[in-house]
C-alpha cells in the first residue's frame, strides 16, 4: 500500500477534529494556564508604553512585573505540555484522554522549558526581524509538539527534536500562512464583539460609557493589546493541535503507526 504524501488539509482536517475532542476539559486547562500570561503582558506592555524614558526610575516596579511574567509563563508551559500530552494520546486512541494526561514526565517537562526559554530569548533578540518572527513562533510551537518524544534532558536534544521534524517545510510553512490569516480573522471578530458589546450597553438607561468608548478604541494601545493577545489566546489550541498532528503523521509514517490507525477508523465506520 503506498502512503499519500502529507498535504496541508489533511493536517488541518485532522486537527479540527482533534481540537473538538479536546475541546471539554483540555482546552479550557490551556487557556486558564495561558489567561494570568496574556494579562500580564498586556500590563507589561503598557506600562512601559506609559512610562515611556522614565521607566528606568521605576525599576523595581517593573522587575516585580516582570518577575510576575516569568512565573505566569512557566505556568503556560505547563498547560501547552499538558494539551500537547491530550493531544498524543487523543491522537493513539481516537478518544478524549483521562486524567493521565496531567502526568508530564520529568524529563519531556524539563526539556520543554529549556527549550521554550532558548526560543524566548531568540524571539526577542530577533523577533522584530520580518523573517525571524514566523520562524521563531514556529520553532517555539514545535518544540511544545515534540516535548514528550524527550526522554531525558540535554541540552541539543530538544532542539535537535524539534529541528528533525520540521520536515516536509512547505506544510509547515502552509500552517504558519493558514494560522497567521486566522489571527487576524480573530482579532477582527473580537473587535467587534467589544464593539458591539458597547452598543449594547448603550441602551442602559443613565449608564455612562464615554470612558469605555476611549478604552475600546483602536487608538487605545492597551486595546490594540487586548486584541492581538486575545486571538492569540483563540487561536493558540487550534494551532498546538495542528503542529501535534503534523508531528505525530510524520513519525507514524516511519513506524507503520498510521496503518494501524487507519485500520482502526475502518472497524469503527464498520461496526
């Protein structure tokens, strides 16, 4: 029998349906382990924004934040680990996991903290550069999908497991376009769900809502915040789950693993 090569909608097919069936209670725990982060860097943001030159002079204050940040992104990995583990097994069973996806191995955990710290630091090093950015946030989504294939920690492991599989590129490079036109599309949705939340709230008798008017206003940097970070936050388990397929059809090409799955659905369709 000869396998199809992998295509970008099969991906994409197979991570709907894998998003659906971790959508109760996986990704609320990824989105509750990402909000304290989000909200954080919103604060950060513009709190630097506001304090503009002067924000040397309130160095203390920022640390504490930044230390806030710190803490609320290990707390994120955390959650993308735990999704990731879901998504695996979901991936082998053809169901939604139990409780045993919470039991990140020491060693898959480690390794994607290392990891994900290494690309943190690249993203903004080099990040602000137009061809670094996907790259970076492709290479720290992927290091997440290849967490658990870590079985002990080193330094060049991660990311030699997550270099190996960004193969073949153009899929890959099909994700980073599909998932970068579904933020926007997101981010516009949630700009008129605040919106229209305002006009709503306009028919109140005796509310007064000029101040919400300036703060949901695209003018508003903190509302531009809200909006970018927002579909990032809608986005991100669709995105977690499509790299977790690609990286699971890719290593069940080698094994004979998706024979045996495709041998399952058969039996399933039958019975």
């Amino acid at each position: 029998m000869k396998r199809s090569t992998l295509s970008l909608p099969e991906v994409l097919d197979d991570a709907f349906a894998l998003t659906v069936r971790l959508a109760s209670p996986w990704m609320g725990v990824l989105w509750l382990t990402a909000l304290p982060l989000r909200l954080l860097q919103i604060h950060f943001a513009v709190r630097v924004f506001d304090l503009g030159g002067e924000a040397g002079q309130y160095g203390a204050h920022l640390l504490d934040l930044a230390t806030l940040t710190g803490l609320a992104f290990l707390l994120s990995l955390w959650g993308r680990a735990v999704f990731v583990r879901a998504a695996g097994l979901s991936l082998r069973s053809l169901e939604s996991p139990g409780w045993e996806a919470l039991r990140i191995a020491p060693a898959a955990g480690l390794s994607y903290v290392y990891a994900a710290l290494v690309f943190e630091i690249l993203f903004f090093a080099l990040g602000w550069t137009l061809v670094g950015l996907p790259l970076l946030v492709l290479l720290a989504g992927m290091a997440a999908a290849t967490s658990p294939l870590n079985e002990r920690p080193g330094l060049l492991q991660p990311l030699r497991e997550t270099a190996r599989h960004c193969t073949p590129l153009v899929v890959l490079l099909g994700l980073l376009f599909v998932f970068g036109v579904a933020l926007l599309i997101a981010a516009v949705n949630l700009y008129f769900v605040f919106r229209f939340g305002l006009w709503l709230a306009g028919g109140v008798p005796g509310l007064d809502l000029t101040s919400w008017r300036g703060l949901l206003d695209l003018s508003s940097s903190r509302f531009r915040w809200v909006l970018l970070l927002g579909a990032i936050l809608v986005v991100e388990p669709y995105w977690l789950a499509a790299l977790v397929v690609h990286v699971h059809k890719v290593r069940s090409r080698e094994s004979g693993e998706d024979l045996r799955l495709w041998f399952t659905r058969l039996r399933r369709e039958a019975a």
